[in-house]
C-alpha cells in the first residue's frame, strides 16, 4: 500500500429521526390525546489522533463516510434511538481544512485528541410537544433535520523532534537506524527512502530516561521546493521538527551541499533556517584526516556544531546522541482556536421574484424550519406562521410589492399570499374555507375509526355521532391564504 499522507474525503452526519403524529387510543380512554415522540439525533463523524498509525493510508479507500441516522419516534411519547457517532482513526499530526471555505479546522497533535468535523441532524419532535391550550390535538410532527456535510481535506505533517535532511544516499536511513529504534530500508542507490521514517532515541538521564523522535525526510534536491524529486510532497513533515540535522557525505562537496539544503528550505519556508540546527558529516571512516579538518573548517562557518559521524561504523553515535538532546528546545504549547470561534454565517431574510412571477423566500434558518414540516398539512402551516411573523416574511413581501393571490415559495414549498390589510369579507371568506375543510378532515378520520371498530366500510358508516369535538387549532395567522391544498401548493 502507498504512503499517502494527504487525502480528500467527505464527512455526512446522520440525519435526525422524524418525530411521531399520534394519538393515545386505549379501551377506557378513547381520546387520550397526543402522545407522538420525539425523534433521534443524527450521528456526528470524529476524527481522534492514534499513535498506531504513521499515514493516511487506512482511510483512503473511501471518499465518503457517513454516520448513521437517528430512529424515528413512537407513540405514548417515546423517543427514538440516537444515531451512533462514527470515528475515524488518523495519525498524529494530522491537520484538517474545509475545501469549501479553505479555513484550517484542526490540527490534531497529541494521542486522543478528538475532533467533530460533521455534526449530526437534530430528531424531529413528536406532535406531543406542539400540544396547547388552543392545539389540543395537533396532527403534524417535526422532521428530523439533515445532518452536517463537509469536504475535508486531510494533511499529515509528521510529529517529529529532529528532522534530518539531506541528499539521497547522505547516509540518512542509516543514521536513524544507528541511533534509535527505527528499523528503514537501507540500500546503495538513490531514494531508497519513499515516505518519512520516525526512530526514538533514549538516553539515560539524571530525571530517568529521555527520549525524543526523530524523522528521516525522504531525500531532497535540487529545485525540490519546486516540484522535483520527492522534496515538495516531503517538505511539509520539517515544519514540526525543533532541531534540523544536516546529514551531509564528506566525500559529496559537504559544502556545497549544506548551502543547496540550505537553499531549498528558504524556497519552501524561510522560518526553517532560524530553527537550531547541526551539522552531521557523514562517512567519515571514508575519508583520511586532512580531508575531515578542511571540511569541518569550511561547515563551522555557516555557525553550527559539527559533529564527524560514520553510521555503518557506529563512529561518533556518542557524541551525536548528547548534541542532539543539548541543543533540542523545549516543545511549545499547541496553538488551538477556542471552540466559540467556528465561523457562523449570518444568512438574512431576503425575497425576491422569480422568472415564472413567484415570489422567492430565501433565507438558510427560514428555509430550515420550513423543510421540517409537511407543508401539505394545513395544522403545520398555521404552526409556521408564527416563524414567518417573527422573521418578518410577511412584511418583506408587502414592501417587495406582492398582492393577495401571489404565488410564495420557501425552499421546496408552495403558498399563496394574502395581504394581511385585505378586506373583512376576505378574511371571513378565508375562515369559513379553513372551518369547512376541518370539519370534512374530522368527518373522514371519525369514519374511518369507526369502520375499524365495527367492520363496516367507511361509505357506509354512519360516523356523524362520532365526530371529536377536537378545536379548530390556531386560526389562520395573517400573511398566506389559507384557502387551498394541492400537492405542489399548501397553504395554513
């Protein structure tokens, strides 16, 4: 499998359970009334740093994770089931961006840290909970809202303390391998090393045993900040490191070389060369004595240590291992945003006029609550007026020119406006409508119980006696004709 230490997936949070249209019907209580339950919560989708795992590779052979969805609510007010949260498990040091906005979300960098990058549906709520003095039987509920979708893009930058950088085949797998516990591939040719490789290294100390991680960066050359060799997918792993090391073949122009890696990561990052840094001058059991002491002489200009090493010979590890942990400074405290500071944006109110001469209500909160009930149901409509009148619907359309018989549309709903200054004749006319089509909606339902209690069909049953004496619910509130159903077009 690849080393791949950046991929693109999408996060879905479940969707919330709908909550429940019900009505208490037991043998000694005929009309106990609404008793519909609440819906689940959608699941949200975690990401938790692992120290198991060194790539991205395990999430890679998806481009979509969803969380489930919550359960649907019951009767005798019962809640439906949550859905589970889904975690994904990434490497430490992994950061996260928002594709779509391209804002920084998290950066996860020590074991456990957990981060929500999608959140769940809020459960829809039980026609229990739209229960009032003047709403003794409502017979609408809520649905469950979708849960949150993201395009993320995933970046590792590999936690490590030193990083070691150098040309392919400086010797640098070798070194990592001498001093800590890592075991690399290790061959005679160039870019033997294709994805970064972490090592500890301990020493004993006067506190008990200390130890630091270090990375071999795969191999960069020349003009690698501009796409050349493995040197630009690499060179985001240096970043995190405290203290570089120069792993440079005496045998290569050490010199010339240091300048070039020195040159390379100004390309990518200038903040790089002000990191501490030291000089290991590699192979030195290839080379005799006057030709060490120029080198060493020409490297101690650039103004850091030297320190002769042979990693094959295991000559000067003892002085290399106390140098390294000498000069590593202390590690900083992880730059996290506070949770407060998630952007929220503001979506206002606004209508406009459609193409076909409807007027278009947009607004993302509007829109919402407005996608959570049928807006075929007449006592759902007269529950949404009061979000219409609070948000300034209805007065938005009159100043937008809008008259008694417009077409409205919010989202994927049809209304029909009505001027909330229009006549007495019209508005008597309107509740009249509304009383009548209740009453048939209350003849239909008492017959068809009464077909279930006695067998006879509903055409033939006599329900008149068995009409609920239920109320009208709220009366029509003002803004949208309340005249007419289809399925397209429903109105309160």
């Amino acid at each position: 499998m690849p080393f791949r230490d950046v991929i693109e997936i999408t996060a879905q949070g479940g969707r919330g359970g709908d909550g429940a249209m019900s009505f208490l019907r037991l043998k000694y209580i005929p009309k106990g009334g609404p008793d519909g339950g609440h819906g689940g919560h959608g699941g949200a989708i975690w990401l938790e740093a692992v120290d198991a795992l060194n790539s991205l590779d395990a999430l890679g052979h998806r481009r979509t994770y969803k969380a489930p969805s919550g359960n649907p609510g019951e009767g005798r007010e019962k809640a439906g089931l949550a859905g589970g949260d889904l975690t994904l498990s990434v490497p430490v040091g992994t950061r996260v961006f928002d594709m779509d906005t391209g804002e920084q979300i998290g950066d996860l960098v020590e074991v456990g840290e957990r981060l929500q990058v999608a959140a769940g549906g809020q459960g829809g709520r039980g026609n229990a909970s739209f229960a009032s003095s003047r709403r003794q039987a409502p017979r609408f509920s809520e649905a469950g809202s979708r849960g949150e979708q993201r395009r993320l893009r995933l970046e590792l930058q590999t936690i490590g303390d030193v990083g070691l950088v150098g040309y392919p085949n400086a010797g640098k797998s070798s070194l990592l391998a001498a001093v800590s516990n890592a075991r690399p591939r290790v061959a005679d040719y160039p870019f033997t090393t294709l994805h970064p490789q972490l090592g500890v290294v301990e020493r004993a100390g006067e506190r008990g045993a200390e130890r630091l991680t270090m990375a071999d960066i795969p191999g960069i050359i020349e003009d690698a900040h501009k796409g050349r060799g493995l040197g630009l997918d690499f060179l985001r792993h240096i970043a995190r490191t405290r203290l570089l090391v120069y792993v440079l073949d005496v045998a290569d122009d050490p010199v010339a070389t240091l300048d070039a890696l020195r040159v390379e990561l100004e390309a990518y990052d200038a903040d790089l060369l002000e990191r501490p840094a030291l000089v290991a001058l590699n192979k030195v059991d290839l080379a005799d004595a006057d030709e060490l002491a120029a080198a060493e002489a020409e490297l101690t200009g650039f103004g850091m240590p030297v320190v002769r090493v042979s990693a094959t010979a295991g000559t000067g590890l003892d002085d290399l291992v106390p140098a390294l942990f000498a000069l590593l400074p202390p590690r900083p405290e992880p730059i996290r945003a506070p949770a407060e500071a998630r952007r929220v944006v503001v979506d206002p109110v606004r209508v406009e006029r459609d193409t076909d001469g409807a007027w278009v209500v947009r607004g993302r909160e509007l829109e919402a609550v407005v996608e959570r009930f049928d807006a075929g149901n007449r006592d759902a409509v007269a529950y949404l007026q009061h979000h219409f009148a609070a948000l300034g619907v209805n007065k938005l359309l009159k100043r937008a020119g809008a008259e008694t018989g417009d077409d409205v549309r919010i989202g994927d709903a049809a209304f029909e406006y009505f001027d909330e200054d229009a006549g007495d004749d019209a508005r008597e006319h309107l509740r009249t409508d509304a009383a009548d089509q209740r009453a048939a909606e209350r003849r239909y339902l008492a017959q068809q119980r009464r077909a279930e209690e006695t067998g006879v069909s509903a055409e033939g049953a006599d329900a008149e006696d068995e009409i609920e004496d239920e109320p009208d619910g709220e009366a029509a509130e003002e803004g949208f004709d309340g005249a007419e159903s289809t399925e397209e077009r429903s109105s309160p």
